[in-house]
C-alpha cells in the first residue's frame, strides 16, 4: 500500500504539471507535502533501513525517465549539454545529475546522447 501512495504522491503535491522538477521544490518542501500526504491518506509509511531517504524523496527514478523520455521524444535535447539536462529535471548539479543517470541505468547521460544520436 506504501508504493501505491508513494507512486500518487507527486500528483497530489503538483498536479499534473512538471513544476516538480524545479529546484526550488527542495527536500523540506516535498517532504512536507509527503507527510500532509500521509496524514490525509491515513498511511504510516515506513522505509527499509537499507533504502536513502534522500532518493525516496527525491524520485531520482522519476527524474531520470522524465529527461530520457525527452530525449527519445525529442531529438534537439540531444543536441543540449549534459548541464542543460540535468537542470532540466530539477538536479541543481551536472555531477549529481551524471551520478544518478549512471547509477540508474549504468552509463553515463553522454554515452546515452552519443548512442541515440547513431541509431537516428
């Protein structure tokens, strides 16, 4: 039950616009709405001891397929920096950006531009 209120979450707190991404949406303020979130739905969510609170807030997941459905969908954001895309979806470094992407889908966002770009 946890995950499913967890997956409804971010369309609670933002509706259905992309104003998540944003930087100024930082932790406290998400993790506001996270705990308002679960006072209306009556759920007490607990996270495993071996799960970053930081990624559960964060929806590094949500993040990454957000900017590589961008590239799939849109081939001029294969022509932009990986600086450009990572604040694109809300990371307020490239190197965090890069980290999570290569944590994610283990590559680096450049390799992944590089490989799209030959198969086009």
């Amino acid at each position: 039950m946890a995950k499913q209120l967890l997956l409804r979450l971010p369309q609670f707190v933002f509706g259905s616009s992309n104003h998540f991404f944003q930087r100024f949406y930082t932790a406290f303020i998400f993790l506001f709405f996270f705990f308002a979130f679960c006072i209306i739905n009556g759920a007490a969510i607990s996270c495993p001891g071996n799960e970053n609170i930081d990624q559960l807030i964060h929806h590094e997941t949500s993040r990454i397929n957000y900017i590589i459905k961008k590239l799939y969908e849109h081939p001029v954001y294969r022509e932009y920096k990986i600086t450009y895309l990572a604040e694109e979806c809300g990371y307020v470094t490239p190197r965090v950006f890069v980290n999570a992407f290569k944590q994610q889908m283990g590559f680096t966002p450049s390799y992944f531009v590089e490989q799209l770009k030959a198969s086009a």
